[in-house]
C-alpha cells in the first residue's frame, strides 16, 4: 500500500518537460499563424528543441541505451542547425554522412550499453 503511494506522488520529470515543451512549440506555432511573431527564425526553435529531448534523454534515462540516444539527438540538433545556418559551408546536401556516421555510432554505443542476459 504505501508502495503505491509512493507512485502517486512520482512525477515524471521527462513527460513534464516534453509536455511543456510541446506546449510551447504548439503556442509559438500558433501565434506565428495569426501573425503576432514577426522574426520568428525557425532553424533555432526544432533544433532546440530535439537536443533539449537529447539532454532529457541523458539526464533521465528509463534504460541505459536512451543516454546513446540522447547523444544521437544533440548531434542530430547540431547538424540541422549546422545545416540551416550553413555554419563550415555544411548545407544538408554535403553534410549528410555525418548523420550516418552519429546514428551507427549510436547503435554500437546501444548495443554496447543494453544489457541482454
């Protein structure tokens, strides 16, 4: 019984903040389509918001392999603001394998990390 008491008073910290998130994206999203933003750059806003999902990932992992996902979407954050900002000349037409490369690093890192008896 007092096990599930425990339970109740829980909070999920990683939907509470991927809600939020949601929450906000959604409301931005909104008040851009009635014209109230004007400069609203979106190649900050998505790439933000997939790396803060990377940080959550890392800093509250449900299983080990989500902290190599999490890493995976930080580089995948990176190089789409990398891309859309053409930061070294990387545009997502020559850039491209290094997503490759950061997602079969991230299945090796996985497997490394999953723990299969």
């Amino acid at each position: 019984m007092n096990d599930v008491k425990n339970r109740s008073r829980f909070i999920d910290l990683k939907s509470l903040i991927i809600g939020t998130t949601l929450i906000a994206v959604g409301g931005l999203l909104l008040t851009d389509q009635a014209y109230l933003l004007d400069d609203l750059d979106w190649r900050y806003v998505f790439p933000g918001v997939i790396g803060l999902f990377g940080i959550i990932d890392i800093i509250q992992p449900a299983k080990p392999e989500q902290i190599a996902k999490g890493f995976f979407n930080l580089v995948l954050a990176f190089w789409l603001f990398a891309s859309l900002s053409h930061l070294w000349g990387w545009t997502f037409y020559n850039s491209w394998p290094a997503i490759l490369i950061a997602f079969g690093i991230r299945s090796v890192v996985a497997g490394l990390l999953s723990s299969k008896k």
